[in-house]
C-alpha cells in the first residue's frame, strides 16, 4: 500500500488527477466530483484495500474521509495518524 491509501483510494474512485487532496474531516458530500458512480467506485476501492467485502452499515456509515480512514484501521489495513 502506498503512503496514504484513503487518498489513493479516494483518486482512484473520482479518477482525479495527483494534486486531489482531502483531510479527515473532509465530508465525503463536499467533493463535488464524487456522484454516485464515484461512490461505487470509492466503495470497491475500499474492498479491493481490505481484500474484504463491506457490509451495508459499514457502507453507508462513510461520512468523511476519517471514516475511512477509521474503518482500513479497525480492519488492520492502515495505521491510525495521530
């Protein structure tokens, strides 16, 4: 995984170029590239990262780019940046 794999992630699923940047308390309804295909996309980046597929609550609890951040985490895939 590279450095920061939620913004990996997050490039990915919008198919933005390498200067998209977000922080945690990013809302993920404040990126204006990210409709609902985008969503798709982000959701099977998410599970391609965890090798894992997300369940409905987990889906729809994505609220920010923390949350992802906090779900690689709890799933041992990343390392919480304190």
């Amino acid at each position: 995984m590279t450095e920061d794999t939620v913004i990996e992630i997050l490039r990915n699923a919008l198919q933005a170029e390498d200067e998209f940047s977000a922080d945690d308390a990013t809302r993920l309804d404040e990126i204006p590239s990210l409709d609902s295909m985008a969503r798709v996309r982000m959701v099977l980046e998410i599970e391609r990262a965890l090798d894992d597929r997300l369940s409905m609550e987990e889906i729809i609890a994505i609220e920010t780019v923390g949350h992802i951040r906090a779900l690689l985490a709890a799933k041992g895939r990343q390392q919480v940046e304190g």
